[in-house]
C-alpha cells in the first residue's frame, strides 16, 4: 500500500538561532540554523492511528534542525527534508517476522564446517607420546 502523505506548511513550526561552525563574521551576525517542529498531536493532516505511532516512536514533537550551509533558506529546505523523512521512519509499519527453519543443507553445510575445524583444531595438539 503506497500513500502519500502531506503536511501543509502551516502545520510546521520554524526556529532560527545563530548557527555554530563556519562562516565567520557572517556567522556571528544572522540566524542561519533553523530547527523545523511539527507538532503531532496538533495536526489535522494525521489519523488517529498514525498520531498514536508517531508519538510511540518519536515523541509528541518531531524535530529536525539545519545549520550546514550559510543561508538560511538552504538550512529551511535541508531541515524540511530531514523532518519529512524523520516522519516517514516514525510512521513506516513494520512487517510481522515469520519465523523460519534452517534448510536441510543449510544444516548439512553447518555440521561440516563443525567438523572441519574440529579436524583443523587437532591437528594443532601436541602428539600423544604414550
């Protein structure tokens, strides 16, 4: 089943702080780091359901933060896609593990190489003198 889901703009909150790292007096002067928050339980986007599996795997607030380039709107768009595939993750459903046995000759294969270093291992003794 391939949905596609989106949230509006609206939906998204934006932070921005001066960001650390390079960029010298530029850095120190403008608010380039942006922290993008999407607040689950306030959504109207999301079902119940999704909410419920948002919440249980990354809390009541997503969040994602940009401060690689120097432009703030370089970091919004770069913070947007890591806070899209961070819901993405919290909302993929996960498939049932059925639980399998090991083939015939994958058992076969297993006790051979057993035995084969058994016989690598005794060869390395030392000669009984008895």
């Amino acid at each position: 089943m391939l949905s596609r889901l989106a949230i509006p703009l609206d939906e998204i909150g934006f932070r921005y702080s001066r960001s650390s790292g390079p960029g010298g007096q530029h850095a120190q002067k403008t608010e380039t780091r942006v922290e993008a928050l999407f607040d689950v339980d306030a959504s109207q986007t999301l079902s119940a359901a999704q909410k419920e599996r948002l919440r249980k795997r990354v809390g009541p607030v997503v969040r994602a933060v940009a401060q690689d380039e120097r432009s703030r709107t370089l970091n919004r768009e770069l913070a947007l896609d890591r806070l899209a595939a961070a819901i993405r993750a919290g909302l993929r459903v996960e498939r049932k593990r059925r639980p399998t046995k090991p083939s015939a000759a994958a058992r076969e294969r297993r006790l051979e190489e057993k035995k084969r270093r058994g016989r690598a291992k005794k060869l390395r003794r030392p000669p009984d003198d008895a």
